[in-house]
C-alpha cells in the first residue's frame, strides 16, 4: 500500500506526541518535529506509510539517545492485558464459538497503539473488549476458519505489545496446528518484540522469531533473510494491525489480515468505516463477507 497524501497530517501528529513523549524541554521538541518534517521532504510516495515511520522513529532514537523510547509503555501494556487474560480466557472458553471470539478479541487487542493513539487508557482496552463482543466482524470469517483447518504451516506476525496477549488467546485455539509467531526484530514505536512474547507466554507455546527489522510493520525487502524465507514457505500467514496491512496487502501470498482500522485512508481502502473490526483476506470486502 502506497503513502497518501492524506497520511502527512497523521504522521505530523504522531510526531508531536512522540516530542512531548521523550522531553520537556521544548528545543529538544521542536527537534524531533524539524526531523518528522525532513522525512516527509523526503518521502518517497511508493513506499508504505511504515517506511516513513521506520525512517522517523530511528532518527528520534539517535536525538535521544534511547534504543527503546517505549519499553516502559510496553510494560505497562503487557501488564494491563496479562491482568485481563483469566477472564478472556473464560469467555472464550464459555462461548460455542471459541475460535471466533478468540479472533474477535485479538482484533480488540489491536487497539493498543501508540502510533494511532498516544493516550490510551485502561477504559480504552475494555471498551475495545466490549465491542468485540458486540459488533459486527466484517470480512472472510468462514474462508479463515477453512484455511486455519487446512494449513500445515501458519505464520503468526505480532503487531503491539499488550496486543499479543490478546493473540494468546487465538494462537491457543488454533493449537495443535504448527504455528510460528512472528515479532520486530528491533524497537519500533510499541511494537511487540521476542521478550513481549516470552512475557505472554507464547515462547512456552509456539516457536518465537523476529524478522530482523525496526520498521513497524513488515517490510520484506527490510526483513532478515531466514524471516523471508519462513514467510515464503508458509500456507498461511495471519497479520495483525494497520502496520502488517499497509506492507502487505499486495502481496500474493495466503494471507489474513486482522485489525481495527483507525485512520480514514486504511477506511477508503477497506471499504469500511473506521473503527470496524477487520478480517480480511484481500483489500476488498465483498458485502456478503460480513459476519453479524
């Protein structure tokens, strides 16, 4: 998916919250700004949004000297949604679809993040678990639940920290089917990285892999070599969040995308207002794909 003019306004407001998010002092600020404003200059509009967003977040990390500018945003996400997890895990356990309200909360999960929303709160997280269980999943829900039940080979691709225990939960009813996950290789705003998946736990679960980039999204030119050759081999690979939608929604391998859209330009794109719990296996959702 291309950079859109319409993705500058949002880029210039995540930019502002991550200045206010690293300093007080003012100088520093309008020094973050000036470089979110040197990246644009140089955008290249081919590129997908995550790319802007790499180039951004390494140049901040530089300024300030901090590798990881939000582990403790990830801690506290992690905390929050270990904290939820027992009672997740009763609902689904409760409901005559597991698989299906597995997916709907990994998808609510998706609301933990930072580049789209750089004040959530706790009541965010539970209204997101609300809605899941209340709103309509639009997308390819019996084509998903086909393709989990004839894979041989599943690669799992993270997106958020706190949101990949969300992911527990439909990892663990696709279980015993093999699955990978897949984490950042390296700081990317609150990307999930290898030590947010031992802490959900999933180490003990699944085989864990990074794909050896900082860029938060997947950018397979970006990608180590043995990443994109697991991504390669796999029959189906599940994709959580916007970032994992803009890098690869083009691509011609099996792939499911799950996540909430939160901007206008992923809306146009889907066909679907935003806020509407997405899972889709192509940049169009046909109406009759919608599942009430």
């Amino acid at each position: 998916m291309q950079m859109h003019l319409d993705c500058i306004p949002c880029f210039v407001q995540q930019a502002v919250r991550a200045a206010r998010r690293v300093s007080d002092d003012s100088v520093i600020q309008k020094r973050v700004v000036r470089e979110a404003l040197c990246c644009i200059n140089t955008i290249d509009f081919s590129d997908p949004p995550p790319r802007v967003s790499q180039i951004f977040y390494r140049r901040l990390s530089e300024i300030t000297g901090i590798p990881d500018l939000y582990q403790a945003d990830k801690e506290k996400q992690n905390k929050i949604a270990l904290e939820l997890l027992p009672k997740l895990e009763k609902q689904v356990e409760s409901t005559p679809d597991p698989l299906l309200l597995a997916a709907r909360l990994a998808i609510a999960g998706n609301i933990i993040d930072l580049g789209a929303n750089g004040n959530l709160t706790i009541a965010d997280i539970h209204e997101a678990v609300d809605q899941a269980l209340n709103e309509p999943l639009v997308g390819d829900w019996e084509k998903f639940k086909s393709a989990v039940s004839e894979a041989r080979d599943i690669l799992y691709l993270a997106d958020n920290a706190g949101e990949i225990v969300f992911d527990r939960l439909l990892i663990e009813r696709i279980l015993p089917k093999p699955v990978t996950l897949g984490v950042r290789g390296a700081p990317a705003i609150n990307d999930a990285l290898r030590i947010d998946a031992q802490i959900a736990g999933l180490d003990k679960l699944v085989e864990v892999i990074d794909n050896g980039s900082d860029a938060p999204g997947t950018l397979l030119d970006d990608c180590s070599r043995e990443f994109r050759r697991r991504f390669a081999a796999a029959d189906l690979i599940i994709a959580k969040g916007q970032g994992n939608y803009e890098t690869l929604c083009d691509e011609p391998q099996k792939i499911f995308f799950l996540f909430k859209i939160k901007c206008p330009v992923i809306a146009r794109h889907i066909g679907q207002p935003v806020g509407t719990q997405v899972l889709s296996k192509s940049k169009v959702i046909q109406p009759e794909g919608r599942n009430d």
